[in-house]
C-alpha cells in the first residue's frame, strides 16, 4: 500500500512539474511574441530591400562565370598573343 502511495505522489508531482513547464513555456512565448514580430518586419524590411543587389549579382554572375573559366587559360592565351605578335613582326 506504501508502494501505491509513493508512487500516486510521483505521478502528481510529475503531472504538477509538467503543468509548471507548460505554463513557464506558454509566458516564455507570450512574452517574446512582440520581439518575433519586429525580428519578422526587419527580416522582411531586409529581404525586400536587398532581392534588387541580389538581382544585379547573379545578372553580373551569368555575364563573367565564362570570363572566371578562361583565367586558367590566360597564360596560355598571352604566350599565344606574343608568338603571334613576334611572327607578324
């Protein structure tokens, strides 16, 4: 009977310690909800403004991507120009 009791006082203690945890959850929430919203407008704020820079950066990317591939090449490309200034000449 001992056992019965001591384990109907560890069930309501652990139901009382699940109500404090939810409660203490729930007021958490409650509390920062006005700090999610301004986080949420200047996230929105910064996404808006930013997507024109983002635009113009991938445009820039598409145009010199092939540029960046031939930079390897440019020592070969300039030992090429030079033999074929020096036969010109």
């Amino acid at each position: 009977m001992e056992i019965g009791i001591i384990l109907l006082l560890l069930g309501l203690f652990l139901v009382g310690f699940k109500i404090l945890g939810l409660l203490f959850k729930a007021t958490f929430f409650i509390l920062t909800i006005p700090l999610q919203i301004i986080g949420a407008i200047i996230g929105v704020v910064l996404v808006v403004a930013l997507a024109p820079f983002a635009a113009v950066a991938g445009f820039l990317g598409i145009i010199f991507a092939p540029l960046l591939i031939l930079g390897p090449l440019l020592p070969l490309l300039l030992v090429g120009l030079g033999l074929y200034l020096i036969i010109r000449h």
